[in-house]
C-alpha cells in the first residue's frame, strides 16, 4: 500500500538510507537475507508528489503493511510521520473532492462514535496563525466524524498538511505548485530523543563525541535491536553504544587510551556512569585494545551483529597504533611490562594513517561480523577545485548499501557508509582484500597516506585554487542540505 511520509527538513541524505535500514529490519522485504538489497527496490518504491522537488520532506513510499509503516515511523529519528492518505488536491475543492472518493471502508472505521480523535493542521514552507489553523479545521466538515474530540490522547490522529507556492529562493526547496494533504497518522518519530541525550547533559563527556542525533541515526541504519551484539573499536566516551543501547542491543567497546576506557575523570564521570544516566544496561565489556592489533584469539569468528564507530581520521583527532616511533623504526626492541607497573602503565603510540586504519577496520568486521551484519562507520571526503572525491574503501566481503554525505564546510565532508556482509571470511578473500587496499593506497588522494588531512581541511580556500569563492556557486540554496 502506499502511504505519505513526512520527513523532517534536516540531514536530507539521509533520511531515505535511514528509512530502508528499518524497513529491512522490521521485514518490510519478507524473508530475504538483510544482504540482499538488488531486489529492494521491488519492494519497497518511492515516488514524490506532483511540483515536488527531490529535497522535499513530502514523500510516497510503497510498503507492504500497517504494522512495517508503524515501526519505521516509531523508531525511525528524520521520519516526522507516516500517514494513510486520504486525499490530495491544489487547493480546498480539489481536496475535499479527493477525500470523498476516497472507499468507505477504509474510512468509516476511524470515524465511528465511540472513538476519540484529533486534527492536526500543519504547513511547510509558511506559518498559519492559530486562526487559520481553525478555519481549516472547519472547513474538514464534510468528513462525518462522531466521535469525540480528545487533544491529549486519542484513538486517532488526523493531519491536514499544506505546503507554500514558493516559486523565488526564499530557503526552502522549490514547489513550483501548492499542494493539500490530508490523511490518518500510522505513526511518527519520538523526538524527545534528541534533547533527552544531548551531548551537552552527558555525564562524561569527550572532545570527539558523537552527536546524539548523528548517533541514533548510525545505531538505525546499522540495525540496533534487542538480542543482537554491537561493537564500537574507537568507544572514546561511549555515545555511539548509548545509542545502540538505547534500542536495546547489546554493547561492546574498545579503546586504545585505557585512561578512557578504565578511569574517566573518576568513578562517578566515566563511560560506565553514562549508562547509567539514562538507566540503559551496561557494556558487556571495555577493552584498551589497538585496531591495528587486535586482541581477538586466533580462529574467532561471527561474533558481532553490528560494528559502529566513527573512525580517527585526523580532522578532531588523530589515529594511534601501538609500537611508539623507535619500536617500530627498530630502534629498540619488544619490551615486557614489569608486573609491578602494569596497573599504571600507558603504552607508547605511534601515528596510525586513515588508509592503514579503515583496512584494519574493514578486516576485523569481515572476521566478526555474522552473515548479514551491518558496518557503519564514518569516512572523510575532500573536496579539491569544488569536485567530489567518491572513491570509498572495498572489501570482497561487504556490499555497499547507502552513503549519506554531511557537508562541514566547502572543501570537507564527512559520508556515513553502511555496508553488509554477503561473504563468509577466508583466506582468499583476505588476500583480495589486501590487493584492494594496495591499490587504494596507491590511487587515492595523498592525505589518505601522510595524515595532513587537517591541514588540507583547514587551509584557506584560495591557496591552492587561487579562487575564494570555489564552490560557492555549486551549492543548493535551501535549508537542510549541509544540517
């Protein structure tokens, strides 16, 4: 069947990418393997309504049932709701048409008199005065309801939604047409979330934590769910996994700083007590583990459902790798820790390259990862004379399923990828995999491989170029693109 719904205007690349992880997750695709996305699109479809521009927060979307549309909607963080639409029109008449026609069998039952519901008038693109909002409310008698009003908790919840004919740059995506929706409200996205976690409340609290909205967006598309296993490799503070806990998974985290993962700022300001702010089960485990080497014993395999993480790819943070500069030039040798100092000792690093760093990352989720698994982990894109850097990492083990770019400034952004595992690991693969990174390394930009990705992000536009204003031009001139 298909329904309308309604995005909120934020993080525009996302939303879709974010939507089809829960539609998988809640079985909107019947019993195919969550790796088997080239049969997706004839299953779940989107279409936009007439004028509508691909950016607008209005879609069409085809799924197979109620109870797959109420979920999505429930859980989902962009979706502000999804609706069985009654009817659509350019205007007032053409609307109330619409909703006539509309099958009685499909209507009455919502309208009867011993249900209690609500009407919700809501715009986009203008502001209607509380007085307007009750003129279109009136204007809705034709439809025969009998049962009762009730604002704060009905049975139903009706929505008459308009958007503004805005054909100049007034901020907002072009539509070219004005265009009237009404319909009955399957579900909608809890945004309480998003003030409730905010970083800005956390007990501890880091200089690399992710967002709280960022985060639930990544615990979607990687599938957090109750019984299911999910490992950050980079924890920091742990926002990732309070998300994921949140959802009711499991979690897991790893830290190559053990003052982050063991002592915090105390034991009432560490990882732990942020779980226990918001009373959500507690990590089944802490690691001080290195990506480069990881502490897993030899033939461990398809362990985790899901791996998160946000990558230290030189922009707020670098990456560090075990060894320190003269263990690993040769200067000097493997050491052994006395025991007497083992509590207190910290581990010399050395620099650790984005290049050297995501084919760790992709090894170690091809061995862990069960058939099916999700990888979500964020990866940088540097803009040079205003194109678009597009080559993204390669595993024979992974199918990419969704790139979602968020913009942080002209020259530098970052892409959410989410990738499944559709191959089991072995020897050959890895090998392959090795090849694909060799040929990476050699073909991609060189800040990949001597980590000035800073100083390339943050030096002046017009150094290299010569021309301030690359890219201005190219830009959409509406809100919500780079949110």
């Amino acid at each position: 069947m298909w329904y309308l719904c309604v995005f909120y205007h934020r993080l525009l690349d996302y939303r879709k990418p974010e939507f089809e992880s829960l539609a998988d997750l809640f079985g909107a695709f019947g019993d195919k393997r969550s790796s088997d996305f080239n049969t997706q699109d004839k299953v779940l479809q989107w279409r936009l309504p007439k004028h509508h521009h691909p950016d607008s927060p209005f879609h069409f979307v085809h799924l197979a049932s109620e109870d797959v549309a109420r979920n999505i909607a429930n859980r989902s963080i962009l979706v502000k709701g999804i609706y069985e639409l009654w009817g659509e029109g350019n205007d007032f008449e053409e609307l109330e048409e619409a909703v006539k026609s509309y099958p009685d069998e499909r209507k009455l039952p919502y309208l009867e008199s011993e249900s209690t519901f609500k009407i919700t008038v809501d715009s986009f693109g203008k502001v209607l005065s509380l007085q307007e909002q009750n003129e279109r409310i009136q204007g809705l008698s034709y439809i025969p309801f009998k049962g009762r009003v009730n604002l704060k908790n009905p049975d139903h919840n009706f929505w008459l939604m308009e958007t503004d004919q805005n054909e100049t740059n007034n901020g907002l995506p072009p539509v070219v047409k004005r265009r009237i929706f009404f319909g009955r409200e399957i579900g909608g996205a809890d945004r309480k979330l998003i003030p409730m976690y905010q970083l800005k409340t956390r007990n501890y609290l880091g200089p690399t934590a992710m967002d709280a909205e960022m985060a639930f967006l990544m615990a979607n598309q990687a599938q957090a769910a109750p019984g299911k296993l999910v490992y950050d490799p980079f924890v920091g503070t742990g926002s990732i996994l309070v998300s994921a806990a949140h959802f009711g998974a499991m979690t897991m985290g790893a830290d190559i700083d053990i003052r982050v993962v063991r002592d915090g700022r105390g034991p009432d300001c560490n990882v732990w007590s942020n779980f226990k702010q918001y009373g959500l089960p507690m990590p089944i485990g802490l690691l001080r583990a290195d990506n480069n080497l990881p502490p897993w014993r030899p033939g461990l395999k398809e362990v985790f459902d899901g791996i998160i993480c946000d990558p230290p790819y030189g922009v707020r943070a670098g990456g560090r790798k075990s060894g320190g500069r003269k263990l690993l030039k040769g200067i000097v040798g493997p050491y052994t820790v006395p025991d007497d100092k083992r509590a207190d000792h910290i581990p010399s690093t050395a620099a650790y390259t984005l290049v050297e760093c995501v084919h760790d990352l992709l090894d170690l989720a091809a061995r862990m990862l069960v058939m099916g698994g999700r990888l979500v982990f964020f990866y940088p894109v540097l803009r040079e004379d205003g194109s678009v850097e597009t080559h993204f990492p390669e595993h024979p083990c992974f199918k990419l399923v969704a790139t979602s770019e968020q913009m942080l400034s002209s020259r530098y952004s970052r892409v959410l990828l989410t990738m499944v595992k559709t191959s089991l690991y072995t020897e050959e693969l890895a090998l392959a995999a090795r090849i694909k990174h060799l040929e990476f390394r050699e073909n991609h930009l060189k800040w990949l491989e001597n980590g000035n990705l800073h100083s390339s992000v943050f030096s002046p536009a017009d150094a290299e170029s010569g021309d301030s204003k690359v890219s201005k031009e190219s830009k959409p001139k509406y809100r919500g693109k780079y949110v």
